[in-house]
C-alpha cells in the first residue's frame, strides 16, 4: 500500500521568505503521481501542483515549485515570497492504482502560519 | 466553468437519524470521488464512480454507508444510521483524467 507522510504539523514563516513543506512517499509503483493541495480556513480543497514520476524537470506553478528527489521518494513543495494568504493547510497526496479505478492517498498535513 | 458542489456545507444530527450528503460533479467530468476527513486526521478515500459504477468502494468503513451515482451526473452520500465516530468532513471531487477538482466539503457533526 502506498504512504504519504508529512512530518511537520506546523510551520511559521515570515511573510516574503520562502518556505519548503516536506512530503516523502512509500510506494512499489513505477508509475505515481504526486500532488499537492492547500486548505484554507474556508475549507475547500485546492489544487496547487503535480508531479508524475517520469517527468524529468520539477513542476512550476507561479510561486510553488515541486523539488522532486525520486531516489529519496520526496516531493517537497516550496513556496517562493510567501504571503499572508499562503497561510492554510497544506496536504501532499499520491494518486494510487488498482485494477482500473485510482485514488488519492493523502498525508496528515502541515499547518503553515504566515506572520507579518 | 462551475466548480464542484455539495450539499449541505453543514449538517448537525443525533446520533442514529439518516442523512444524505449530495455532490454535484464539474460537468463532463465521468470520475467522482468521495473522501472524509476525521477529527485530527488524515483525508481518507471512500470510493470512486466512473460515470454511474462504482470503481472503487475499498474505502466505504461500514454497510451504514450507501453512494449512488444516478444518471452519472450527481451522487449521493446516505449514512444511516449514523454514528458519533462519522463527524467529520466529506469531501467530493470529479477529475476528467488525473487532476481532482474537490468541492468545499460538508461538515457532519453527530451528537
């Protein structure tokens, strides 16, 4: 079976500086997908970045980027000039297989705190 | 486009009474997916339609639990009867391939 762990509960960062959540996996598959999502306060879940495992180049979008270490199954998330919305929870997940129907497994989840 | 949708954002009951979570999936979208999140831990996966069928249902954790998918358009969540250990938060979400859009979630409490 496929896990994600997220081994910090909560971070706190200064507003403009960047910051990297850790994410590791375990999994026997060749083929993986790995995500990220944030949730804020309002509870709704939102697609930040992906990773497959074949992609050679880390994934870009705007401020996050995906720093994709296969050999040491990690897939942090790093956040360039945070901001105060940045603040939320952040889930890493892995799109797990089986016989045709697929499903994400998620990690606990780090709390990031932007101050002023 | 619309995004997901699901209803109620809340629902508060006594424990043993029956209520039904719906989801309305991004259009066009044939996989929808259910997800919950207790107290403290972590998103779980309860099962995945693809369009009408259940692909999926490992993650259903009892029979007090029934989806259904009608038409393959929207689906409903029934649970009955609940239990104080199902508060929580379920999630739906609906992917055309491998990107899952997710709804804001209903928030279950049981009493």
């Amino acid at each position: 079976a496929q896990k994600i762990t997220q081994t910090q509960p909560g971070m706190f960062v200064q507003e403009k500086e960047a910051v990297t959540l850790d994410c590791t996996y375990d999994t026997s598959d060749q083929s993986y997908g790995l995500f990220w999502y944030k949730q804020p306060s309002s509870g709704e879940m939102i697609f930040l970045i992906y990773q497959g495992s074949y992609d050679e180049q880390n994934a870009t979008e705007g401020r996050y980027s995906l720093n994709f270490q296969k050999a040491r199954k990690s897939a942090n998330l790093v956040i360039s000039a945070s901001q105060l919305g940045d603040s939320a929870m952040y889930f890493c997940a892995m799109r797990e297989y089986n016989r045709g129907a697929q499903k994400l497994v998620f990690g606990q989840g780090t709390r990031l705190t932007i101050n002023p | 486009e619309a995004g997901v949708t699901q209803f109620p954002s809340h629902s508060v009951i006594e424990k043993g009474q029956t209520v039904t979570l719906r989801c309305d999936p991004i259009s066009g979208h044939d996989n929808l997916y259910w997800y919950r999140r207790v107290m403290g831990k972590e998103i779980k996966f309860l099962l995945h339609f693809v369009k009408e069928s259940k692909q999926d249902e490992s993650g259903m954790p009892n029979n007090r639990f029934l989806a259904e998918r009608t038409g393959g358009t929207y689906s409903t969540l029934k649970v009955q009867p609940a239990e104080l250990e199902d508060s929580g938060v379920y999630f739906c979400a609906s992917s055309r391939e491998f990107e899952q859009f997710f709804g804001p979630g209903t928030r279950l409490t049981v009493l």
